[in-house]
C-alpha cells in the first residue's frame, strides 16, 4: 500500500488516530480497520507487516498539481488566476482554514476548481454553482491524498501570495501589538467579521450584499484596505479636534 491507495476521504478518518497519543500498535489496529475493514492482531505482525503502513506516519510524497483532475464522477480544473477570484471564494477558503486546516481539505478545494465538461479533445467551463459547494466537496473526498494535498497547498499559497498584497489588512504584527498573543485570523474576526465587512464594502460600492460577494477578490480587498484607512483618518480627525478644544 502506499499513499496513492488512500483517498482524501479515508485520510480524513484516519488522520485523528494518527495525531492521538495512543501506542503505535493500537493506532495501527485501528488504522488497519479504516483501511481493509478488517481487523487484525498487530501484535503479532513481523517486521515487514507493520513497514506497509509506516508510511502513513511521514506526509512525504511528490505533491501533484494536475491542471484538470477527476473527483467523484466529474471533471475539475483548477483556478490559480487570483484576478478572477471573487470574494465569496476567498472568504470560504479563508474561513476552512480557520476552522481546520486538515478537517476542511476538501472544502477548501471545492471552492478554487472550476466543474469543467469535455467538448471534443478539450474541456470548457461550467458555471460554478455555489449552492453546490457540499456536492463538490463530496467529490474531492475520493481525489488520492497525494492530489489533494497537492492542491489544498497550491490553492492555499495562493491565498497567501494575496493576502501578502494588502499588510493593511493583514499585518499580524500590527494587530499583535494592539491584541497581545491573539492571531491574526482572531483579531481580523473579532473586529471585522467576514459578513460585517462585505456590508462595508456593498455601501461603499452601492451595490446589494449578494452582487458585493460576487466581486473580484482584489477588488473587494482594495476596498476594505480603502475602508480601513478611511476609518482610521477620520478617527485620527475626530481626536486632534477634541484635542484642539
């Protein structure tokens, strides 16, 4: 066995055995299980035996990026174009990884592929359906973990290649010395909260909150980055008056 036998779906269940404090022959029976639906008495295995699945112990492999892959019983491709990002996309991703890297994997790349339908010897788009999200993300559970590691990660950099763009928004620093030890997803929830800034962002736009989700992702950072400083010089203002009095 090795890690091209071992889907998204079943990573996922076993993943927490493998994190436990447990001893290495009960995560191994337990493991086993999961995998063959069998079990066994690994306390009896040779050598050999337990070498098949010390592998699952080593998250080491070549991390394959395919431009068009195969999940359940459809065709994807992935979105690495930033520019056409929109908003709501970036929030979900944004949003997973907040609340468990591992755990939301396959969310996380529900919302960067693209459904894709063959048409001849090349594929086109289809529209990506959001409310359709959990249909894809049941999809990308049966990806080989390899391919889904591949481009949970790739999707990921990308949203940090983003978030690099906007320091205003985004400087843990900045935010570490005005919130102590709390994180930077933490400070950016507590103050700003994803439907909070979207409403922010439809006013200052004039559009409804729907069409302000729609918008493309560096448009819609570019106007909070805007909203921000906007806030924070007209409260400078407000305090150089009372200080003026």
């Amino acid at each position: 066995m090795t890690w091209n036998d071992i889907t998204l779906g079943k990573y996922l269940e076993i993943h927490p055995i493998i994190e436990n404090d447990w001893g290495d022959f009960d995560k191994f029976r337990e493991i086993v299980y999961i995998l063959t639906g069998k079990y066994e008495d690994v306390y009896k295995w040779t050598e050999e035996q337990v070498k098949q699945y010390t592998f699952l112990f080593n998250i080491e492999f070549d991390k394959k990026v395919p431009n068009i892959f195969k999940a359940g019983k459809k065709y994807y491709r992935i979105n690495s174009d930033a520019e056409r990002m929109v908003a709501a996309r970036y929030i979900e991703v944004k949003t997973f990884y907040s609340n468990g890297y591992v755990q939301n994997m396959h969310r996380i790349i529900a919302s960067f592929a693209i459904p894709v339908q063959r048409w001849g010897f090349k594929y086109r788009d289809l529209k990506y359906d959001a409310s359709k999200h959990d249909q894809y993300s049941d999809d990308m559970l049966s990806l080989p973990f390899p391919v889904a590691y591949g481009l949970a990660m790739h999707f990921l950099n990308i949203v940090n290649i983003i978030d690099k763009k906007y320091p205003l928004l985004f400087d843990e620093r900045a935010d570490d010395e005005q919130d102590g030890q709390m994180g930077i997803e933490q400070v950016f929830s507590k103050y700003y909260g994803w439907i909070f800034s979207t409403t922010q962002v439809a006013e200052h736009e004039r559009i409804t909150l729907d069409a302000a989700f729609e918008l493309p992702v560096l448009q819609y950072l570019n106007d909070l980055a805007y909203l921000k400083m906007k806030g924070k010089v007209e409260k400078k203002q407000i305090e150089d008056i009372h200080k003026s009095k």
